[in-house]
C-alpha cells in the first residue's frame, strides 16, 4: 500500500487557471528559435514524402469515407467496410488498419454516427507541416496501432511503453543499426529504474518469480509497433531508425514549436491565413492586425468569414477567430447568437456574449455548464497538441474544471469531441508523470476502442 500512495496522489490536478486563460495557451506563451535539426536529416519535404508514403492507405480510406460515412464505436459500420474493400480494392485487415490510422493521424473526425474529413486532409498534398504532424500523432499512438497481447500484464505493457523514449535515444545516438541485445539490456535498466523510483524494489529474501517479466517478448512488441509506424526497420538481430523516426526523436527531444510565425501585414489575406499569421504574435500585437484586417471590410462579411474559419476543424484557428471576434464587439452579437446552437461553436460564443455583457474575462468560464467547460478543454488541447509543444499540453492539464485527473478522463471520454482520442494520446505521450500517462493512455485506448 505504501507504494501505491505517492503514484494515485499525482493523480489530482493542482493549481487549476480559469478556461478562459487556457484558451490563449496556445498564443501566450514567449516565442522561441527554431532549432535547426542534426545534420544529415531530410528536408522537410523529403520527410513529407516518407510519411505521406506510409500514411497512404489511411488517406485513400479517408478521402473515400469524406461523404459522411456511417461509423458505430469509432469503426465503419459492416456496410461501409465492405464497400471500403470493393472500392479501393484492399482487404478488410487493411481496411481496418487504414481507418485506425486514418482516425489517429487526424484525416477522419467522427461527429456522432458520421465521418468527417479532417483538416489536416484538405492540406494534405500541399502543406508539409500538416503531413509531418499527422505522421507524429500516429507516432504517438504506436502502442494503439499494435496492441499488446491480451495474455501480457497491462503493467508490464506500461511500463515498457514508459522505457520506449530511451530505446529511441540510443537507437538515434548509435546512429546506425542497433543489435535487440543491447536493446533489451537498456530496456531491462530502464524498468529497474522505474521499479526503483516508485519504491517497488523487493526488501528481504524473496522467491524467484515463477514467469518473469516478458521483456524480450516486449521488446519485439514494441519494435514492431515502431516499425509498423514506419519509424524503425527490424534487420536479423537488430534495428534501426529510418529518416522519419530519427527526425520525430529529435523533435522530441527538442520540443520544438512548428507553429506558424506572423508575417508582416495580413490585410490583404483570408481570415484563415490572416489568423495563421497572428498565430505567433502576443495577444496586443494581434489584435492590432485584427483591428487592421476589420478596417478593409464589411463588418457583415468579416463576422461571416471569421465564423466559417470558426467552424472548421483547425481548433487554434477557431480559438483565435473569436478572439478576432472580440474585437469587432457588439455588430457580432447577432450571427453568434445565432450560432450558439452549434456544438463546436456553442463554448467559445458562450464566453464572447459572457464578456460582451461585462463578466470579467477571468470569471466568464463560470457561464459554461460542465459539459461545455470539458469540451473546451479538450478544444483547446486539440489546438495545443497540433501547434504547440509537450510542455505546453501539460501544463494546459492545470486548467480543467474537474479537480482530479481520473475525474477529468471520465467526462472527456462522454463529451463525446472528435479530437479526444489524439489528445489523450498526445497527453500521454508528452507527460512526465508515470502514472498520470499511462492513466491517459488507458482512456485513449478505451475512446478508440469503444469501452468504458
């Protein structure tokens, strides 16, 4: 019991901020270099390639199911996957594993019993950004993408998936194949260290374990679950990073921010591009571009084309639409009324009238329900995990309105937001905290799959 204290305690959220504060997380925070990757890395478009390769299959089924497919517990219903079969001429394991994919890498959203294309879909063969990103979110998701067996100890599968990083360091230090020895012998430090720092190391004479941990077998797992992913090749005895694993190790590593910087002057540009632009600026250099982009149009048409970017499926670009909608003040009033029916919209117009009618904006999260708060968080942390970085999602897991994590990853799996699955899973990937990641890492499974 003594062991089990100091894990569960992490499980409570600390230092909640209002969600009105969250939802400028993305743009609030200091703008920092890029670093430049190691030398020998392909161009970003070469990296491109690699992922929209392995990334195929899941875009053909995506850009199949783009007519609203029927989908039931986050798969294609019966009839849908065997016209999926018919039509694109693949067999129904690939189906499936290209629809699984096609939902983890963000190409499918799924609203209620439809599929929806995803935004990263439409700009899919013209911006490489997208792609890359896309490919980094199936990344994280490998240990979904190749389950472990059923007969394996979940804690042992946690465990391992806990260890990964440190595998994927020496493989891109070595660079160059690795044998699976000297992987399994890091793997096995790595656990020990685990056991060791959560006081689970065994005082006093003890039995030899009749099955020990099956680290070998696990290893094979997981490599093969890199490999599926396309970021390791398995040779005879031995792996190795491809371009795409070495570069996702690297960026994680550095934990570079990608999002878009500001070019200057955004007047002349569409709502979406002129908000891309801002997307890097502090909140008072942008709404000055705002107040600038508003000044060459119609107040009527710049409402409406701020609310079509509001309803897309870039949840950064719906954020700052509305901050851009703040801006413009009482003529918006009557098209977000209007729109306040909108699920997607219905949290951030409820915020907007709450300040238009004199809330202070760090008590205007009060006037959302529950259900409206958590599918903002999870809005919100969409928008972080595609433009931000790790740190920056975890520290985002300070503003949700439940006080425990274990409360928070109830509500989020029944709000029902199409993005919750690579949330949970970018979350799990980017925090630190053992038992607090694989607790997500379990919800995300559970969304994925359908369970409770």
């Amino acid at each position: 019991m003594t062991s089990r204290t100091p894990r569960d305690s992490r499980l409570r959220l600390v230092r909640p901020r209002p969600l009105v504060t969250a939802r400028r997380v993305v743009t609030g925070g200091p703008i920092r270099p890029t670093p430049r990757p190691p030398e020998g890395t392909p161009p970003a478009a070469e990296l491109a390639r690699q992922a929209r390769a392995v990334l195929a299959d899941a875009v053909r089924i995506a850009r199949w199911a783009a007519e609203a497919r029927p989908v039931q517990a986050g798969a294609l219903v019966p009839q849908a996957a065997e016209q999926a079969v018919r039509a694109l001429a693949l067999t129904p394991e690939q189906v499936r594993a290209g629809w699984d994919r096609a939902r983890l890498a963000g190409l499918v959203e799924l609203h209620g019993d439809t599929a929806r294309p995803g935004w990263r879909l439409r700009a899919w063969d013209r911006d490489d950004t997208a792609v890359l990103r896309g490919w980094v979110a199936l990344f994280d998701a490998w240990p979904i993408i190749h389950p472990a067996a059923d007969d394996v100890a979940a804690s042992a599968v946690a465990e391992v998936v806990e260890a990964v990083p440190q595998v994927l360091s020496l493989l891109q230090l070595s660079a160059g194949p690795v044998t699976v020895p000297a992987l399994l012998d890091l793997l096995e430090q790595r656990v020990a260290e685990l056991h060791e720092e959560r006081c689970e190391v065994p005082y006093g004479p003890q039995q030899q374990p009749a099955s020990p941990a099956p680290l070998p077998a696990l290893l094979d797992w997981a490599l093969r679950g890199l490999a599926a992913v396309g970021a390791l090749t398995l040779g005879r005895g031995q792996a190795t990073l491809t371009p795409l694993g070495n570069w996702a190790v690297w960026v994680k590593l550095e934990q570079i921010c990608v999002a878009a910087q500001s070019p200057a002057g955004n007047i002349e540009q569409s709502a979406g591009a002129m908000l891309r632009g801002c997307a890097g600026l502090t909140p008072g250099p942008a709404r000055a571009e705002y107040r600038a982009w508003l000044a060459a149009r119609t107040v009527g048409s710049a409402v409406t084309e701020l609310l079509g970017v509001a309803r897309g499926e870039d949840a950064l670009l719906r954020g700052l639409a509305f901050e851009a909608l703040r801006v413009v003040g009482a003529p918006a009033e009557a098209a977000l009324r209007a729109a306040a029916h909108e699920v997607p919209l219905r949290p951030y117009v409820v915020l907007w009238l709450a300040e238009y009618e004199g809330a202070d904006p760090d008590d205007a999260h009060d006037a959302l329900t529950r259900a409206e708060a958590t599918w903002l968080w999870v809005d919100t942390a969409a928008a972080v995990a595609d433009h931000g970085d790790g740190p920056l999602l975890v520290r985002h897991l300070e503003s949700a309105v439940q006080g425990t994590v274990p409360a928070l990853l109830e509500e989020v799996q029944a709000v029902g937001h199409p993005r919750t699955v690579q949330v949970l899973v970018a979350l799990a990937a980017a925090h630190p905290d053992p038992a607090l990641a694989k607790a997500v890492r379990r919800a995300a499974f559970q969304v994925h799959t359908g369970g409770v």
